[in-house]
C-alpha cells in the first residue's frame, strides 16, 4: 500500500472528513461511473441509504447534504461551501435533483434519503447509491468512508485490496522500525526521506508546490475563523470563541507574548479553536489527517511560524513530509477513522504527527522524531469519539486544542532524550488499534455514549 502525503492532507470541507468528505466523493464516484458506463441519461431515480455511523451521526455531520451535492457532480475540494444551504433548499422546494449539475430527476427527501440502523459488513461509515430507470433499477454500488476522506467501493472492500495504489517505493516502510533502518542506511532524515518516495509521483517542484498551497489553505482556514464570531450551527448554541481570544492576545503587548510560555500556549490554543470552529460551521479546511482532528496540526505549525526567529517554506515542507509519515504508520497499522477506533485514531494520530513534524524541523534525529510521535499518541490511547449531538463541537474543538499543545510538549521531551523510549512507537500504533477492536460502538461515533450521552442527563 502505497499512501502519499497528498492523501493524508487533502483540501476540503466541514465538518467531517469520514461524514462529510468521505460521502461527497463517493456520490461525485458514483456519478462519474454512471457517465463513463453511458447510463446517466437512463436515470430517472436516486436513492441513498447512509447505514452505520453515517445513518447514526450523519445529519449532525452533514452526511445528507454531502452525498446530495456529490450527486450534483460536486467534490470536496472544489466546491464553495457558502453554496451548499441555498442549493439544498432549493432542492427541498423543488423536490429535483440536478444530477451530475444538469439532469433533473424527482427527489423525495423522505423516500430516497433512508437512514439504516444497521453495519454493511466491511466499516461503519458505509452508504449504498441505488440508480434507477423508469422500469428498474439501474446499477448499484456501496461505499465505505474510511476516515480521512478516503473512500473505497463493494468491490474494493470484498477483495481486500483498500488501497489500489500499488506503485513501488524507494524507501518503502510499513513500520516505524523500518523506517528508523531506512534512514540509517542511506543517512536521511525522515524528511528527506519522505521526499524521495513522493518523487515517484510527482517532481519535487510540483511537491513543494503542493505542499505549501496545502500551508496556505490551512493559513486561511485560521484567518477565517479568526474573522467569524456568533453562535455555530447545528442546535447546541456552541458559542465561536476564536475571534474574541484573538483580540484578548492582540492586546498584549508583544514582549510579554514572547516571555511567556503561557501565553504562547494561548495562541497555539487560538490557532486550533479558529480552525475546528470553521470546520464546525461547516468552512473550507484541510483534513489533516480528518476533519474532526484538523486543528492539531495547522496549530503547531502556527505556533512554529509566529515564534521562530528564522522561518521558511522549507519548514513548512519538512513539518508536513515528517508529519505525514506518522500518519502513513497509523493508517496502515491501525486506523484514522473516529468510528473505527474512537477519537484515539484522529486526535491520537494528529497529535503523534503534529509532534513529529516540529520535532523534525527543531532539529531531531529520526530516534527523536518517533519518540515525540510516540509520546503524543500513548497519551491519547483509549480516547473515546462522543461528539453531544453528533456534531463535531463538543468536545471536538476543546480536544484539538489541548491536544496541539500535548503536541509541543511531546517534541520538547523528545528533543531533551537520545531517541531512546520504553515502549516503541510501533507498539503504541498496535496498541491503538487492539484498544479500539475493544472498545464499545457506543463510544465510536455514534453519540450513544460517553459526553453525548451525559450532555443530555445533565
């Protein structure tokens, strides 16, 4: 399995990669399959079933929504997300969809937008499209979101093989273990190392590019959430508090910013409120490597940029090669996805990966860089995915926040050490993952436990 950077950071939408990203590309998929097999023009009736955590937590996360604009030949990356609420009412009012953006056809909310209380068998976040003619039904396929906005159809899933990616890496590694006896081998950082293997797709110009567009995309996701304030979306009156903290900090004067750690915490704290803010209400944002865990890693990097002497794009590349390679581990040894793991899969590895980024650019070793990741994640094991409501508010935002910091104290640690740690980063990574096989469904996504639940009693 072979997963680029540009997999774990994608532009996108709010408020979730799994619940929001994740089912507008597989409707945009399921359109395009239909136009590339001539059959779009036969279409006469869509029905979507959301099974799972996605019929559970869906509406909070905009699930309805996101397949129905995918359906209109939307994707995630491209669309204007100011655009979605006037174009969903008017479906509403006018009962037609616009499939593929041209082709009208009836749309029944109540009849062809069903929510299944059951598992498809391969993920909890599954969804099945059904396309019909007037005398039948047409084609069918389902799909599995699997965290991060990664998508992966029936077929997919039955042969095994998730990832279709198979191309040949240089410096392949599918352990931290390897990776550390890669970079000794050939005398490369993790970063450089991370380089390499992304020249196999594309050229280091168009990497660089990339990857400082990805920077630039998270900048503006801060700034936007710095500019809104009022009440957030979805019915449980969360407050934005971005904007207000940001002119508390403003007043600071700028010595004392810098002599005190605490304040400086205060705007690692800004930077991650402003983006899960934005992406709560909904806004354009980077997964990185989901939605619901977006703030950790744009936060540290924030942090990085604002109280370095000496900053450069070539940071911002190292952070985010460095960062993605924690993730790569994660993804391919246990999960990303909230809903398979809990919330130890999004903030645990957002956090590992914030951590190896800075360690990475502060100077580390590779020994080093995986001691922070591994720090960042044990001290999330067993964190459980119960968002009140099914919205990614509380305690999703606060969590982001907290955990960038966890982040910043993890490379510190780190970087104070040799590399050398008592339980490796590949044991918390399998850690991880047998802890969330353990953990109830009621704790992973599906607001039947835990906060959500206790949120109500109160």
């Amino acid at each position: 399995m072979a997963i680029s950077v540009f997999d774990l950071f994608k532009i996108g939408i709010g408020p979730s990669s799994s619940h929001t990203v994740g089912p507008m590309r597989a409707a945009a998929l399921f359109v395009q399959g239909l136009r590339e097999r001539d059959q779009l023009q036969q279409v006469r009736r869509i029905e979507v079933q959301l099974y799972g955590s996605l019929s559970a937590t869906g509406i909070g996360h905009g699930s309805d929504n996101a397949v129905l604009m995918g359906l209109m030949g939307e994707w995630p990356d491209a669309i204007d997300p100011a655009q979605i609420g006037p174009r969903i009412a008017q479906l509403r009012e006018s009962r037609t969809l616009l499939l593929d953006g041209y082709l009208p056809i009836p749309f029944e909310w109540a009849q062809d937008m069903r929510l299944i209380d059951e598992n498809l068998p391969f993920h909890p976040n599954a969804m099945t499209l059904i396309a019909a003619t007037e005398h039948g039904e047409l084609f069918r396929d389902s799909y599995y979101s699997v965290g991060g906005g990664f998508v992966v159809d029936a077929a997919q899933a039955a042969s095994g093989l998730l990832d279709m990616d198979r191309t040949l890496l240089p410096y392949d590694f599918s352990s931290a273990a390897e990776l550390l006896e890669l970079c000794a081998t050939h005398h490369l950082s993790v970063a450089t190392l991370m380089m390499a293997n992304e020249r196999t797709w594309r050229s280091e110009d168009e990497i660089r590019c990339g990857l400082i567009k990805l920077w630039r995309a998270m900048q503006d996701c801060v700034e936007q959430g710095l500019k809104h304030e009022g009440i957030l979306p979805g019915g449980l009156h969360v407050r934005r508090r971005a904007a207000r903290l940001h002119r508390s900090l403003q007043e600071l004067g700028k010595p004392n910013v810098i002599g005190s750690t605490l304040s400086a915490m205060e705007w690692v704290n800004l930077f991650a409120l402003a983006v899960n803010e934005e992406n709560a209400a909904g806004g354009r944002m980077v997964t990185a490597p989901t939605n619901g865990a977006a703030g950790i890693i744009p936060a540290v990097l924030h942090y990085f940029m604002k109280f370095s002497d000496e900053v450069s794009e070539a940071h911002v590349v190292d952070y985010l090669l460095s960062a993605a390679a924690i993730g790569i581990l994660c993804k391919k040894n246990a999960s990303i996805s909230g809903a398979e793991v809990g919330c130890q899969g999004e903030v645990g590895s957002a956090c590992a990966m914030a951590a190896a980024g800075l360690a990475q650019i502060l100077g580390a070793t590779p020994e080093q860089l995986c001691n922070a990741a591994e720090i960042g994640l044990e001290h999330n094991l067993g964190l459980t995915c119960d968002p009140v409501g099914g919205l990614v508010q509380v305690p999703c935002i606060e969590r982001n926040a907290i955990a960038a910091v966890k982040a910043i104290n993890a490379a510190q640690m780190a970087l104070r050490g040799d590399g050398q740690h008592f339980i490796s980063l590949d044991r918390v990574i399998r850690t991880m993952r047998d802890t969330g096989a353990d953990m109830h469904d009621k704790y992973k996504e599906t607001s039947r436990g835990g906060l959500a639940v206790s949120a109500v009693e109160c």
